[in-house]
C-alpha cells in the first residue's frame, strides 16, 4: 500500500485509502500530492472509515466521492467555471478564484488550460465580451455603461478586449447587430 501511495498508482484507487496524521486529510492511493512520511500515514479499507476517524477528503483527489469515471480536475474547473458565471462582473483575480475553489493560483490556471484550452481570466474575458454583445444588441445603453456593468473598469480595457475578440469596435459590433 505504500508503495502504491508513493508512485500514485490508481489502480488500487477504491481499493484502499491514505491518511496523513500531520495534516488530517486522507486521499485516494493515486493522489497526485506530496508523498507523506511513512510514520504519518494511517491506511484505511473505505473512505467512510476515514471520515469516521475524524480526517477529512483532499480537495485533490476526492476519495469521498466514489464512481469509475470521476475526474476531480473536471469538477475543479466545473466549480471555477460556475464561479466565473457568478461573479464575471466583478473584479475577479485568479487567486481569489483559487481560494473559492480550494486549490492553488497556479494548479487552478494549469487544469483549467489543460480542460478547456484557455485560462481563467482568457474565459472571463470571453464571458465579459459575449454579455456585452448580446447587451450591445439588445438595448439603447451606452458602451461605457456596458462596459462597468460586465466588470470592465476602464474604457479603454473594454475596448481592447472586445476588438480583439470581435474583431470590430462596440459601436461598429451595435451597428451591425442591431435587433
């Protein structure tokens, strides 16, 4: 079990569970974390007997949660994702978003580019600018007061975004998509 522990081989994953002493959270065997030292782990046969123990489950690797196809990377950015369309409209730096997600600044761009193909603050972006469009579209309001309401603080940074992902001005994008 160790062993396993050690080069994180899921394939013992269900099978057994780790818990580290000094930090009070038990993984499952192919938990991508540091690997602890051999005289703070405590093994268990089920993720319930762990929890019973008093440890809690790694935001990492969720061994509370249990089904064959779980990816806790896709829920990581499945909850950031859910986050993003919350507060879009807000000044939203990715450490702040780390933070509500429960994971690092740096493992939380990392996941999120490799599920997604883009960063998070690349998803804001595009987020910020298809609201703006559809506002552009649908009513008489002005680009500046489109531009504070999506969570834009300056004009010019609205307007750099939305040309680079428009291809065109929010006054040339309203002309032309007028409903």
């Amino acid at each position: 079990m160790l062993e396993a522990t050690i080069v994180c081989d899921a394939n013992y994953d269900g099978t057994f569970f780790y818990a580290v002493k000094t930090t009070g959270i038990f993984c499952r065997p192919s938990c991508k974390s540091k690997a602890p030292k051999f005289e703070n782990i405590v093994f268990f046969e089920s993720a319930n007997d762990a929890l019973s123990s008093g440890f809690r489950p790694c935001k990492r690797c969720r061994p509370n949660l249990q089904t064959e196809d779980y990816d806790s990377q896709k829920e990581i950015v499945e909850i950031a994702v859910n986050i993003i369309h919350q507060y879009y409209d807000e000044k939203l730096h990715l450490k702040d978003l780390a933070y509500k997600v429960g994971v690092s600044p740096f493992y939380l761009n990392r996941i999120f580019r490799t599920k997604t193909g883009i960063t998070p603050h690349m998803y804001i972006e595009k987020m910020r600018i298809h609201k703006s469009m559809t506002l552009l579209s649908t009513t008489s309001l002005t680009s500046i007061e489109i531009a504070y309401m999506v969570g834009y603080e300056t004009l010019s940074s609205f307007y750099k975004a939305f040309k680079r992902v428009t291809n065109s001005s929010p006054k040339e994008y309203r002309l032309n998509n007028r409903k």
